[in-house]
C-alpha cells in the first residue's frame, strides 16, 4: 500500500498496535517503530514480540497510550507513516480520534487508517449485537454469541453439505488458525464482543481528511492518505 520495499529512514507510529504483528512488519523493513495501544495485554504481547524479534532494539519503542489522549499524541512528534488499521472505531469517540490521527502525519508523510464501512441497518443490527453481549452476565456471553452466530453458521454448513463437501465446513473450523492465528471460536467472540464499534462511510472519511488538508491517494481500490502540507 505504501509502494515501496523499504522503509529505511523513515519513522511509523502504530497507533493501536495490538499484538504488534504490524509493527514487527514495519521495523523489518527498516523502520523507526513507535507502536503504542491501551490495552496493557496488547502492549504486553508487541513487547514479546519485539523480545523475540528484536530484543534490545533501541528503534522500536512500544508503551501505553491512547488514541483520544490529544496531548499524549502531541508528545510523540511527527512520523512519516501513521498507521492505525482497526483502531480508532473501537476507542468510543471515533471522530476524536480520527482528529487526533492527523496530530503526528509529518508535512509530506502518509495516513493509513482501516475504519469499519457503514452498512446502515447491518451495522446498527451489529452494533446492538456487541453492545448487549458486553452488558449480558458472564454465563449468558457464550450461548449469546451461538445464538447470534448460528443463521451464518446453518448457511456454511447447508453449502458444504449441499455442494458434497462436508470436508469443507469442518476444515473451516479445524484448520482454521493456520491462516487467522487464533481459533474460529475465537475470532467469533472477537467480533461479537468488539465493543465499542462505530461505522463511517467512505465519504464521511474522505471528505474530513479533505477538510483537514490531506490529498487521498487510490490504490487498486484501496485509499491512502497522503499528508498534509
Ligand atoms: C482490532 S484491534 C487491531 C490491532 C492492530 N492494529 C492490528 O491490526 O492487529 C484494535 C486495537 O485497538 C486498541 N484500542 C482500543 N481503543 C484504543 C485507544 N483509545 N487507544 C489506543 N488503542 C486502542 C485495542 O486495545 C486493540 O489492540
């Protein structure tokens, strides 16, 4: 997406890093990281990554911080990648956020940001989904996310069946970490339980990015934001 192989030089703010997998990415290709997430469990695997990968690293700094702590991101100064892919719809005040974003694009740097599409009533179904998962007691969270999960599931199963492949579906489950790094189970109670969750159009974002002075760069359907000068 950035259209090069390198990225010797150049310096990448991660923000909302997660397990750091994306970070790891950057600084393999040369990169100055600054990956930062709120969530200590995540900032605890990036740092077990960067063990593994790059221990003692003095151009990899990975801590906690948040994407709505304006004077936080204030502080990191300026990078000329800021990537935040899956992030900032999740942080509960999304328009915030996505202000804030603009803080640390350096003059001529990139914005690169993966936001959920609005879908109109899909999205809102979602958005109740995950919300009442959130506040449901413990023992009820499980037999919730089966009962949400099952219509979806029932279709797989039916097309495996209906198509001779039984293999298929079971595979689906079975092999499913090879390609995901985690479970089908898991992922499922990762999206039920994705909340908060916030939607934009591609346009909404487009033309905010506009008004803040940023030029959208398209890519075989993808978009990058090219930075502000
Ligand atoms: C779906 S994960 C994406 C992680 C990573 N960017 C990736 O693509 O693998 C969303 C991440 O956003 C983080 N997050 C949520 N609210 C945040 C906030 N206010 N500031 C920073 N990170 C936040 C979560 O802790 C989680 O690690």
């Amino acid at each position: 997406m950035l259209e090069t192989t390198g990225l010797e030089g150049r310096s990448f703010l991660d923000i909302g890093s997660g397990s750091g997998l994306f970070s790891l990415a950057a600084r393999r290709l040369g990169a100055r990281v600054h990956s930062f997430d709120y969530d200590p469990d995540s900032v605890a695997c990036a740092r077990e990554l960067r063990r593994e990968y790059f221990p003692g690293d003095q151009e990899w700094t990975i801590e906690e911080g948040s994407a709505l702590d304006q004077n936080y991101i204030k502080s990191l100064g300026h990078f000329d990648v800021v990537y935040s892919w899956g992030v900032l719809h999740h942080t509960g005040e999304m328009w915030r956020a996505l202000e804030n974003a603009v803080l640390p694009v350096a003059p001529c740097g990139r914005l690169f940001l993966a936001i959920y599409n609005d879908m109109g009533s899909q999205s809102a179904r979602w958005r109740w989904v995950k919300k009442t998962y959130n506040h449901l007691p413990r023992l009820l969270k499980t037999p919730f996310a089966l009962v949400v999960m099952a219509p979806e599931e029932a279709k797989a199963m039916l097309r495996s069946v209906v198509t001779l492949n039984p293999g298929e579906y079971v595979k689906s489950w079975t092999r499913y970490d090879q390609n995901r790094g985690m479970s089908r189970w898991r992922d499922i109670i990762d999206w039920v339980g994705g909340y908060p969750y916030e939607v934009a159009k591609p346009e909404e974002i487009f033309d905010f990015y506009r008004a803040h002075g940023f030029a959208l760069t398209l890519k075989s359907g993808d978009a990058v934001w090219n930075g502000r000068w």
